[in-house]
C-alpha cells in the first residue's frame, strides 16, 4: 500500500495526460515506455495474472502491489472478452474491424494475431496522441516479429490488417479525417466495426467524449461500442479516486456530467446507441469462472478485500450498439450472462437519492489515525485502541505496533506504555475484547502470509486508575498455556467476544491465515488460560469465513439459573467473507444449554437467525446490540445504494426474539449522512470518510463531550442518558487501489437508537463542462434526544 502512494503520481500520469494538448511538455512526458497502463500489466503479467507475451516490448518492469494487479486483470479480462467476443462471432461471418480509441501501447491487436485468432478478413485500428502514435510505430518497426504481425506476413494470408492513426479526441473531424486516409488497410465506415475506449475518454471533456460516441452511432452504422471508465465520484473511494487524478493535473473531466450508471445509459441513448451491458467490476467478477477466480486469487498474498471489492464499484464497462447493428444481427449480442438493459429508455431521469438517512456527527479529529485497527470500551468510558496502519509521529504510514486510549467523555486521547513490545504477533486485523482487569489482545499479523503456529494471546492489564493526561502505564504478557493444551491456529480477520454474563469467557470464531478460511470455534478461559474447541450440535453452521463481526447477546436468564434444557443464545455473528471471498449475507446465533466454562464439556449449536426480508451482505463491518437492538455499522456491501459502503443495519432483539426458533425479526435500514457542522460550524466539505477499516465502541448514555461537541446543553445530555446512547466510530481507511492512502482523520458519534430521516437532497447532479467544488452547507445540532437537520434549498 505505502509503495502504491509513492508511485501513485509518476503511475497514473502518462495514460491521462496523452490527451490534453498538442505537444506540449506534459504530453511529451506522458508518452513511452512507462507509462502507467503498460507498467501495471506489466506487473501483472510477471505475477501470473494472466498472459501478453509482448508486454515486455511495450513497458517497463516495476512491481506493483496485489490489489493494483488485480485491478488491472480484471481490467484486462473485461476488454478481452469483449474483443474475443467480437473476433469469434462477427469476424468470423466477414469483413469487419476493430478501432482502438486512445489505444496507447496496448497489445491486443498483435496477442491475437500471434495466437492466429484474427479472421482473415478483420483489420485492427488504433488512434491516438500523433507523439504516442510514432513513438508505437517506432517500437513496432525496431523488433522483426512485432513488424511481421502488423504487416500480416506472418498470417494466413499476407496483407497489413493493422494500423494506427495520429488524432487528437477531442476533435472529431480530426478523428474522421485521420480514418479516412487510410490506405493500407483503409478504414471501412460501413462494415460492423467494434469501437473500444479503455480508459481514454474519461479525461476528455464530456462534450468531446460525446461528441465521439454521436460520431459512432451516425458514422458507424453497424457499430458495438464498449466504453471502460470510472464511475461514482460520490462516496468517500470515489473522492480519493477523483482528487487523485485532480491532484497530478489530469481531473477526470467528464465524470461529473455522467457520475453513474443512469447517467451513462441515458448517455449512450441521447448520443443515439442502444445500451446492451451496463456492469461493473463486482458484477464482472460473477461473470468470471470461479476456477480462474480462484487460482487468480491465490496468486499473491493479499488483504486488502475491503479496497478490492471498491476497486470494482469504480470502474464499469459500457457496452452499446449502432441503429443498424440490432438489424443486422437480429439479437443482443451475448457477451455476457448478466440480462442485457431494457431497450426501452426510462420515462425520467433523476438524481439517485437515499430514501432513509441517520445522521453522524464529527465530534473530533486526530484522536485515532488508523486502520485495521481494533478497539474495546474498558469501563464504560475508555476505548483500548491498539493496532492497525496509519502515520507515526513523523508522519510516515505504516504498521502501528502500539495501543492508546481515548477518552470518551473528554475526546482525547494517550499512549498506552507497558515498556516492551505489546503482542506477539502482528498488528493488523487483530481483535480485542475488555476481561476482568484489562484487554484480551488476540491474534493479528504483519504481512499477509501464512502465519503459522498457534494464536498470540496478550493480556493487557491497565491500572486501576487511569491518569487523566499523559502516558498510562500498562503491563502485558502473553497467556501461558501448557504445553499439550489445544489452541487456535494464528490468523487475523477473526472475531472475539467476551460473554455478556461471563467476561472471563471469551469465544473467537472464523478468521483467516495466509492460505485458508477458517471455520471453527473456540471458547477461552482466560483466568484459567485453557481454550476449548467447541463442537457444535446439528447442521445448521456458519460457512468458514473472515471479516465477518460478532457482539455477546445479553441474556435475560443468569448463569446460575439457566435451564440445561432450554438454548439461551451467547453470540451473534453476521455478514463477512467465504472462502471464494464473495460477501455473506447471513446471521447467526451461538446457543448454549449450560453457562460455558472450559473445564467441562460445553452442549452448544448454531442456529441461523430467519429475518423478514434480507440482511444486506457486508464484510468489514461492526455490530453492537444496545436495548435488544442489534447494530450493524459499516463495511463494503455490494448492496449499498450508490453513493455509500453501506448502510446503518439494526433488528429488535428482545429477551424472546432470540429464543424463539420460528421467529422472524424485520430489518431496518439507513444510510449515514456525515456531517461536521456540530465541530467546527460547518466550514468547508468534509474530508471523505471511510466507513471500513474502523473500529467502534458502543457507549451507553451520552457522552457530555459528545453533547458539547454539539451544543448540547449538559442538563438536556443528562436527562437523555437514561434512554440513548451513541456509537462511537475511530479511524479507518485503506488502500485506495493507485490512488494512495487515505486514513480517517475524523471521530463519528451516531446516537442510538438513530433517528432516520427522510432523504432531503439526494447526490448532488453537477453541472456539465464546470469544474467545481460542491460545498453541502448544513446546520446539524446533535442533540441526546433528537437530531435537527436544516438543509438550506
């Protein structure tokens, strides 16, 4: 991830700048060898991805990271399918040709045509920048076996099928002219001709961009166009992505004016296509066999799901055809197994909006930079905050081997010293649960590989009274364990939670290493220092999974006086990843017959939880329960509307709703609207804020910090404290695929149980061909009570 922010300008330059003016010196250091597209699939292909062998004459070597090479297969994979699709089914059946918007120096033109998969009567066009053009002219010229596939001696039959135009895009009549000079091959405007544009008009202006696809569908009667370029500007990933590209000079000009998959169909149609496939990467990956997803998958280490799966949220692939296309070949072409659009166009077309909101309230910044993190409140008022990514003192990211403590009722927060290294094993992804006297650290890792040997168990013991500045001294050791007692295997992404009636006794379930998911559960004694594997009763179990989250269930039965023949439920687990890293969409109770306890065989099941409609799928996420309402906050859904990770999920889970086995709980539903106004008057656009990554703590009553924060006055927060409380959220963040680090600098506090809203001002539509800053100005007082929202029109 660090060296993806540390390259992260010299990578995306070239590809973006090659459009953006004539000769000039940001053109010319954009054109060559290394530009960012020919150096990542490069990468990719050193690693296995998948195969080019000409990439080599094209790019530079670099290694990128995992999650930058799988970007770029799926990237590769999608305009492959569509190109094979092509040479297959219409190249096969005549005269057709391929034309290669902004091509760059790609390779598909000479990896087809080395693999004999090039009909005899199919020609290959690119066009682009005149620099990019002669710089690829020359390369090809300077090796033989490039030059004797471009001039067709190496074919069946020896003619030049391929050739390459110098055109700026932003000129149509450019682009017009430069085809029709053509000779050798010349450029047919009436034979079926497959248009590509792989992320190379999203830097144009969008009255350029749409100037080219109104071009296709009049010039190119018998055209299939497939558009690849990013989408949802909006959430907190797409900020990153955008102010990225902002950043180095190159803005992606025409993603204001079509932010969406909505704005892209009706695009296409009001430039005169017919819209045939609209997907994104996540619905790719369906698209994808799960054997290639699989051997793809086990390729690198890897831990950053949460940035892959939004990776894909981001870019989508646009298909569309000519008037005369559908005519000719009498179907839809199918390209694909997802059902293709609607040919009729929607009646109107509106802005997406959230039909349900929660309000979260920025109440502080600085107190915890990090991500993949964890966090437990010790005494109803410190979170124990230790592990994950983020910056040091001297600004420099990385691993954060240490532990703080925040303060919820002042938002400070100190250092947590125990005078050597803390935990055994690894930072990030870690989890931590409050026993008697301190905090259970369990597991965690440094780098993504298989760990090995059994879990790393600290026990943090903090002092009976904790200075209200400066550095709290701790002392920490791992749990001795003797030496033929059973322990869980290492991993990270578990889950660990202390009972609700027995905080001695911890269960931890699932988690992941470096090659396997894991599926089992163990009960800890941490007194007793003694784990137990617990073997569950029946068939109804949770698949193996990691980043899934899990919260004690209260029970209304003490230990002392629980029936052995009636299921009381402990825990409950919900949402995360398989195996095969597809999200889950499921919850489960962990019952007992008998309080748990290590030195006795434990009478446990797990019972599916039956909701009336559909928990979204998630990973990455927090749950609490609060007043038998459980919370889920956070995580990557690929459910969530568009716009957000995912939304604030509850159900009611009252003293019998879980204990009764045909019972059936309704899920509720919000997204967060985020705002700072409460801290700092409502100055300014608030940072993006990732809703991953983070850790919360669930904090019963409200804090008066909190209330201050807000302008609440204290005897209101102390009237309210008997029937709300607040989540607090700290840190998150990730890897934002090229675009480099962003790590939350802001604390969030949402009031529970929240008070949903009605959505006032869906997702802002910004005006075309105007490049600006939209400034949401809203006065938010967050009161214990109530929340008050006043958005000016």
């Amino acid at each position: 991830a660090a060296s993806a922010a540390s390259t992260a300008t010299t990578a995306s330059a070239p590809a973006s700048r090659r459009l953006r003016g004539r000769g000039g010196a940001a053109d010319t250091q954009a054109m060559g060898t290394d530009s960012a597209n020919g150096l990542s699939k490069r990468s990719a292909v050193e690693a296995g991805y998948f195969e080019d062998p000409f990439i080599a004459e094209f790019a530079s070597h670099k290694r990128r990271t995992p999650l930058v090479n799988r970007g770029y297969w799926i990237r590769a994979w999608t305009m492959d399918r569509v190109v094979r699709w092509f040479v297959d089914v219409v190249g096969a059946q005549g005269p057709s040709q391929v034309l290669s918007l902004g091509a760059g120096f790609d390779t598909t033109f000479f990896r087809l045509a080395a693999e004999g998969a090039l009909p005899a009567e199919l020609c290959y066009f690119e066009v682009d920048f005149a620099d990019t053009v002669a710089q690829k002219r020359a390369l090809v010229e300077a090796h033989d076996n490039l030059a004797a596939l471009a001039a067709g001696s190496l074919g069946v039959v020896a003619r030049a099928r391929y050739a390459v135009a110098p055109a700026d895009l932003r000129e149509v009549s450019e682009l017009d002219s430069a085809l029709r000079q053509l000779e050798a091959p010349a450029f047919d405007f009436s034979l079926p001709t497959l248009v590509l544009a792989e992320v190379s008009t999203c830097y144009l202006p969008s009255v350029s961009s749409d100037a080219l696809l109104t071009w296709a569908a009049r010039q190119l009667p018998r055209s299939l166009v497939a558009w690849y370029e990013q989408v949802e500007p909006r959430d907190a990933f797409g900020r990153v992505m955008c102010g990225h590209f902002t950043s180095i000079g190159s803005p992606l000009l025409s993603i204001p004016s079509y932010p969406d998959f909505d704005a892209q169909i009706h695009r296409h149609r009001s430039c005169g296509l017919a819209p045939l496939h609209a997907l994104d990467m996540n619905a790719m990956l369906r698209d994808i066999p799960i054997g290639v997803r699989r051997r793809v998958y086990g390729l690198e280490p890897f831990d950053e799901y949460e940035e892959w799966r939004l990776t894909c949220r981001h870019y989508a692939l646009f298909c569309s055809q000519s008037q005369q296309w559908r005519q000719s070949w009498g179907a839809t072409p199918p390209m694909f197994s997802s059902a293709p659009l609607s040919a009729d166009p929607p009646a109107v077309r509106s802005a997406p909006g959230r039909e349900a909101v929660v309000r979260a309230c920025v109440v502080c910044r600085g107190v915890c930079q990090r991500f993949g993190h964890c966090a437990a409140l010790v005494r109803n008022r410190w979170a124990f905050v230790f592990g994950g990514n983020g910056p040091d003192a001297a600004g420099k990211h990385g691993r954060c081997a240490t532990a703080c403590l925040v303060d919820c009722k002042t938002l400070t927060s100190r250092a947590v010293s125990v005078g050597e290294a803390m935990h055994a094993s690894g930072p990030v992804n870690a989890a931590c649960v409050a026993v008697l006297g301190g905090v259970l650290i369990l597991g965690g890792r440094t780098s993504p590989k298989a760990a090995g040997g059994s879990l790393a168990s600290t026990l943090v013991s903090l002092p009976a009274e904790i200075p209200v500045d400066g550095v709290v001294e701790a002392t920490a050791a791992p749990l001795t364990l003797g030496p033929s007692d059973a322990a869980p295997t290492a991993r990270w992404r578990h889950s660990a939670v202390a009972l609700a009636e027995a905080p001695g006794i911890v269960v931890l379930f699932g988690g992941r290493d470096g090659d396997s998911t894991f599926g089992d559960a163990w009960l800890l004694d941490v007194e007793g220092a003694r784990w137990l594997l617990l073997d569950p009763q029946g068939e109804e179990c949770p698949r193996a999974r990691h980043s899934h989250a899990a919260v004690a269930v209260p029970s209304s039965t003490p230990p002392s006086a629980m029936d052995p023949g009636r299921w009381t439920p402990v825990m409950l687990m919900s949402g995360g990843l398989d195996e095969d890293e597809e999200p889950l969409s499921d919850a489960y109770l962990l019952e007992v017959q008998w309080a748990m306890r290590a030195d006795v065989p434990n009478i446990v099941r797990w019972r599916r939880l039956s909701v009336s409609g559909r928990i979204c799928g998630r990973f990455g996420h927090s749950a609490h329960i609060w007043e038998h309402t459980v919370f889920l906050l956070g995580g990557v859904s690929l459910d969530a509307p568009p716009g957000e990770e995912a939304p604030l999920e509850w159900w009611q889970f009252g003293p019998c709703s879980g204990e009764a086995e045909d019972e059936e709980v309704d899920v509720c539903s919000a997204c967060l609207s985020i705002s700072s106004a409460g801290y700092d008057g409502g100055a300014g656009v608030e940072p993006p804020f990732f809703l991953h990554g983070h850790a919360s703590v669930l904090l019963p009553g409200i804090s008066l910090a909190l209330a201050d924060a807000a302008g609440v006055d204290v005897d209101s927060a102390a009237r309210g404290a008997r029937e709300a409380a607040s989540l607090l959220v700290l840190g998150g963040g990730g890897a934002c695929f090229s675009f480099g680090i962003h790590v939350n600098e802001a604390t969030l506090a949402i009031r529970i149980p929240p008070q949903v809203e009605n959505d006032l001002a869906p997702h802002p539509r910004i005006p075309r061909e105007v490049e600006i800053v939209v400034v949401d100005v809203v006065d938010v007082v967050l009161d214990v009570v109530d929340v008050v929202l006043d958005v000016p029109s």
